[in-house]
C-alpha cells in the first residue's frame, strides 16, 4: 500500500518515495478523466498493462533499493490522479493486482506554484533509445527527462555490480531468478510520461556503470521496451 497525503496543490512537486517494503516499487502518476475512479483504472490495467485513453501518465518516482527513497519532480495539474505500482513482483504480477493504488486529488494552488528544476544534465527518451545531452559524473545533479517519442516512456537508472551488464539486471528479474542474482543498486528514475511531456530526478552518482532501462509496454505487442533495444549501459570515471 501507499500511505501519504490524499490532496496536494497542483504545481511542480517534489515527491519522494520512501521504500519501506522487502521489494522494489515505484509510483506511477496516471490523472484520471473526470468520470473514471482509481478502481476503474486498476481494472482495465489488470486486463492490458498499456494504459487506457482515458488516462495520462504523469510520471513519479522509480525504485530505490529498500530501506532508502528516490525522488522526482514532476509538474501536476488539477484533476484526480491514482498513484499505482507496476513493478512485476517475483511472481511477474503488478502490486496494483493486490491492490496498491490510492486516490491522488491535485487542487488548484493556492498562491505561487512550485519553481520548475534546474537540470544539470538532459535525458531524450525516443522510440527506442536514450540520448544524453553530456556525460554524467559522479556527484549529485538534476536530469531532466524528455519523452521526444510517439508512445510513453520511463527511465530506470541502476549502478551495475562490477563486471556485470544491462542483460545481468534483466536476466535477474525472471520469475524463476535465485535472490543474489540482484547484485545491482536501484537508483530511481521517472516512471513513464506521455509523449511531448517531461521531468526531473536527483541523483547522487559515484565512479562506475550504470544501466538505463525502460520497461514501458509497447502499444501494438505489449513487449517491454527494453526488448525494442531501449537500454543503455553509461560509464562514469
């Protein structure tokens, strides 16, 4: 379940994910037409992983190992939202399936809204590709994120153990992966935005590799993107 706050004003917002759970999770931003509910949502998407027309991604935060957080910054506008998990658990079922949504009301703002980021450096999400705008160092700095593709996309970023790879991350979370398999560092990201649309998240890097994945469905195979080549492996000295 997702515990937090049942209204907030609409603006750029900071919202951070504290990981109090045994597994990774994220929260996926989706704001809702006006005559759809959360449970409306959480049907469809239990039958079709893509979303339906009548809901908009918003992006929120990716995962970040348990026992820490992660955070993003996106912009809201005022409306109803539903706040969703849908990291495949070990079994491969969404957390939504169990039940892991909560209603989200983004009221218009009261006075000045939220200041928009300052990024340090510029992510592109194409269809299927990552594009930086430079390299990344070690330290702390502000991605911004820009979806300049035709479907929704995401960015997980993860710091790859050393000597392994991308395909490493992905082969370990196969249902049937032993538990050190994940032998990688969940770093957090933006959840899936719709296209045109953009974000920002922290992050505090340190020398060494990096995995850039998108687990975002396909709209014609419902294949995750990562399987159209959207993955990229970054080095930071």
């Amino acid at each position: 379940r997702f515990t937090g706050p049942d209204a907030i004003p609409a603006g750029w917002t900071r919202m951070r994910l504290v990981n109090e759970g045994p597994d990774f999770y994220h929260i996926q931003l989706v704001k809702l037409n006006e005559d759809k509910s959360v449970d409306d949502l959480v049907t469809a998407m239990q039958e079709n992983a893509v979303r339906p027309a009548w809901a908009q991604l918003y992006g929120g935060p990716n995962p970040s190992i348990p026992g820490q957080s992660s955070e993003a910054f996106v912009k809201l506008e005022p409306g109803n939202y539903a706040l969703l998990d849908t990291v495949p658990d070990k079994t491969g079922t969404p957390p939504l399936h169990y039940g892991m949504a909560k209603a989200l009301t983004v009221a218009p703002p009261e006075g000045t809204a939220g200041s928009e980021p300052r990024a340090d450096v510029t992510l592109d999400m194409f269809d299927f590709t990552y594009q930086l705008s430079g390299p990344l160092t070690a330290g702390e700095q502000i991605i911004r994120v820009n979806n300049k593709g035709e479907q929704p996309h995401e960015v997980f970023l993860a710091r790859l153990a050393p000597g392994k790879g991308v395909n490493d991350l992905l082969a370990s979370l196969v249902p049937d992966a032993p538990p050190e398999a994940i032998d990688w560092q969940a770093l957090g990201g933006i959840s899936a935005i719709e296209p045109g649309a953009h974000a920002y998240f922290p992050v505090d890097l340190e020398p060494g590799r990096y995995a850039l994945v998108c687990f975002a469905p396909d709209h014609d195979s419902g294949s995750p993107h990562f399987m159209l080549g959207m993955m990229q492996e970054i080095a930071i000295e």
